[in-house]
C-alpha cells in the first residue's frame, strides 16, 4: 500500500536529518510515522518548507519527502 501524508509541519525525523529546527507539536506525527517506516507501506510526506527543501524530493527511512512553498 502507497500513502501520502499532506502535513502542516516538517517531520522531526527529517529536520534532524538534514541540522534543521523543528516542532515539538503534532506528537502523533512522529509515532505513526516510526511505525510505519518499520512496515510494509510506502510512505510519502509532503510538508511546507524554506528554500532549499521547498522543492525536490528526499528520502529518508525508506520514505519519501517531498517539501512545498507555503
């Protein structure tokens, strides 16, 4: 199974990824998305972000991220 995420914030696990700050809110984001990377769904996230991360796509854990202009 395929699922992409539309979020309104960056992923902790991105933004440590990659020396950037984050949020600590929308906890729930960060559990699901630890479990999910360990199963057998394609995750994609698309989240809002600042150059140079507001286009291209990354990947992280077997995720893909793909960051947007607000």
């Amino acid at each position: 199974m395929r699922v992409l995420w539309l979020c309104n914030i960056m992923l902790p696990a991105f933004a440590k990824a990659n020396g950037l700050g984050y949020s600590v809110r929308e906890g729930w984001l960060s559990g699901s998305y630890n479990r999910i990377i360990k199963s057998d769904i394609e995750l994609g996230v698309a989240f809002p972000a600042q150059e140079p991360y507001n286009t291209g796509r990354y990947e992280l854990d077997g995720c893909i991220f793909y960051g947007f202009s607000e």
